[in-house]
C-alpha cells in the first residue's frame, strides 16, 4: 500500500525506524509537538487542514499517528481517503503498545511523569507557532513574573489556583522503545528526575501497535474511518469510534 502518515513529532526516532522496515510505502509528515498545547479546536483545525490538503487518489489511507490527546483529533474526516487511526488515549499509550496495558500501568502507578527520546529532544513546544494554553494563562512565568504583570495578590491567586502542572507527580518513567540512540536520553531523565526530588524507573515499550498501523496490519486495535465519516471518542474500551456520514 501507499499510506500518508500524519505524525506527533515526539514518535519522529520510531516512525522513521518503521517506516524504513516496512513494505508499504510510507510518506511521512510530522506536526510540532506543541499542538496538543494550543487548545482542542486549534489542534482539530490544524490537523483537518493537513488532511485537506491530500490529493484524492493518492493514497490507500491515511494514518493518523496519534492516540485521542483530549479529544485532540475528535471530528477528523476526510473527504476522498480513507483514515486509520490506532485505538489509544495518549501517545504514552502508543509507546506502550497497548490501551489495556497502558491502562493497567496508568491505574497502578500515579503520579508518573513519563519520558521518551521525543518528549526530551522536543519539548520546548515551540514548534506550533502559535501561543499555548498554557503561555496565554501565564503558567509558565514564575512568580515574580505573575506579580510584576498582574500584581501580588493577583499572582498568589494564580499560583494557588492554576499551580504547577507537575505538582502531582513524584515519580518518572523513561520508556525504552529498543532504539540504539537511548542510552543518552535515558541519561537525561535520570538527570531530571533526580533535579526534581522524584524517584526513577525504567519501562518497557513496545513497537508493536505503531508497527501494526504503518505495516497495514489493521485489526480490532484500529479504527478505520471511510471518507464522509468522522472520528468520536467512545467513552468505552475502544476509545474511539466512528459517526456516520451526515444525513
């Protein structure tokens, strides 16, 4: 098959690996990491416009290479392709491999802030070109910041209300995905855990359902979307699910 792949940037180093090993031909587009950071209609719209601007006939589908990201990708379609997405929440659910085991780790283990070469390499956001949630709240200044710009009481009052988006975690979690580059990056976590006072562990990826996806082998972990449907969350263990073609 010829497949487009439409691609979060933090899986660049695993979606380039296999995509290399993979039969189908593969043409590969990654948006900024800092899309999930603008908002769910920003991120919608920017994703729908990449997938408007595919040549009908081009492609058997396209791949969606993101899990549902706070209903970052509900209302995609597509006018002529169809699309293919796998069936998880987040990406971390992507580097896990699998919603159930994504699930189970997320229930057992709160408060993990987890890593990967792509959160590490990526992460200052800046990518979207546009300002976060985040940037325009003032959640990343400190507090002198806040009080210089909304005065004392004001910034007490941010600091309290907003707080720090990290205030809950006390644990993180590098995910080994058995690339060769890991061993700095898993470094550099290390490194920040111990900046932050958290305790350290290493997880087991698996590449299996992002190889699963670009290999076109697409069982009840994918969702397929024919052109004139559109994506929904489910709010069930499927996660996603399709609506129907308006009347």
């Amino acid at each position: 098959m010829k497949l487009k792949l439409l691609c979060c940037e933090v899986m660049y180093r695993e979606v380039c690996h296999l995509a290399a090993q993979s039969a189908n031909t593969c043409d590969l587009e990654f948006m900024p990491k800092g899309l999930h950071d603008l908002g769910v209609e920003r991120m919608v719209s920017r994703l729908q416009a990449r997938i408007d601007d595919v040549p009908a006939g081009r492609y058997d589908a396209i791949a969606l290479v993101y899990g549902l990201c706070n209903n970052g990708i509900v209302g995609l379609r597509s006018a002529h392709t169809r699309l293919v997405v796998p069936r998880a929440h987040d990406c971390i659910a992507l580097f896990m491999g699998d919603r159930k085991a994504y699930l189970e780790r997320f229930h057992a283990h709160p408060g993990t802030y987890y890593r990967t070469t792509g959160w590490i390499e990526r992460d200052d956001a800046e990518g979207a070109g546009e300002a976060s949630v985040s940037q325009k709240l003032g959640l990343f200044l400190q507090r002198d910041e806040l009080v210089r710009k909304y005065g004392e009481e004001n910034a007490d009052y941010i600091m309290e209300t907003m707080g720090d988006g990290t205030a809950n975690y006390d644990r993180l979690a590098f995910i080994r995905m058995g690339l060769a580059c890991e061993p700095a990056f898993e470094t550099m976590a290390r490194r920040e855990a111990y900046d932050k006072g958290w305790a350290f562990e290493t997880v087991a990826g698996s590449l299996g359902l992002l190889r699963k996806l670009i290999d076109g082998v697409w069982d009840d972990d994918m969702l397929i979307v024919e052109p004139g449907e559109t994506i929904r969350p489910s709010h069930d263990a499927g996660v996603i699910a399709v609506a129907s073609k308006p009347a």
